[in-house]
C-alpha cells in the first residue's frame, strides 16, 4: 500500500497536485507536490511537520523540503519539493507513483 505522510504514522488524506520535469539526459529530476488544505494542517502545528514521507512496500522515500504556504496568517497548503539525482532515484520514485496513482485513482498527462 503507497501512502504519504507528514508526521509519523498520520496518513495523509489529501491527494496532491504532482508535477515533474527531468533532465533530458535523465540524470536528475524534481517533483513539486501541492496539496490543498491537507489533513496534516488541521491535526498538528505545523512544527510537527518534519518531512513528507512516501512510504510503499520497497521502503520509505523522504523529502525534508516540506513549506506551508499561509493566507491570512493561516497555514492553507503544503508545497514539497523532492529531488532525484540519479536514473535509480527516479525509477524508484517513479515505482512508488504508479503504486500511489493507482490506489488513488490518479490520472497522468504529460505536458508538451
């Protein structure tokens, strides 16, 4: 089962918003999370936030850069950056995806 977390053990709920750009050459890649009103915010301080883990049946992959973006001094949304700085960092992000796509019925488009 590929689900995401913020806090240890606290399924997020929210399914984010995913965009990817690679190299040409494949050798590294970003991908931009955004998630609207998740439930993290509301369970916790944003303190408590001390990363974005994907975690499947291969392990955990975690991201530390995790920002809360605030409207009316409310935090609203998180954006998570994760940096892949190889073909298998990104083949294995790639494997956990798909795993997570298809769980969360996610469509996947790629842009021109």
């Amino acid at each position: 089962m590929a689900k995401i977390q913020f806090s240890q053990g606290i399924d997020e709920e929210v399914i984010p918003d995913v965009r990817l750009t690679r190299a040409k050459d494949g050798s590294n890649g970003t991908a931009t999370f955004y998630f609207d009103r998740p439930k993290a915010l509301e369970l916790t301080s944003t303190d408590s936030i001390t990363g974005m883990y994907m975690i499947d049946e291969e392990g955990e992959i975690v991201t530390r850069e995790v920002n809360a973006k605030f409207v009316n001094g409310q935090p609203t949304a998180l954006e998570v950056l994760y940096l892949m700085r190889s073909v298998q960092e990104w083949d294995r992000f790639m494997r956990f995806m798909e795993r997570y796509a298809e769980q969360n019925e996610l469509g996947f488009s790629k842009s021109s």
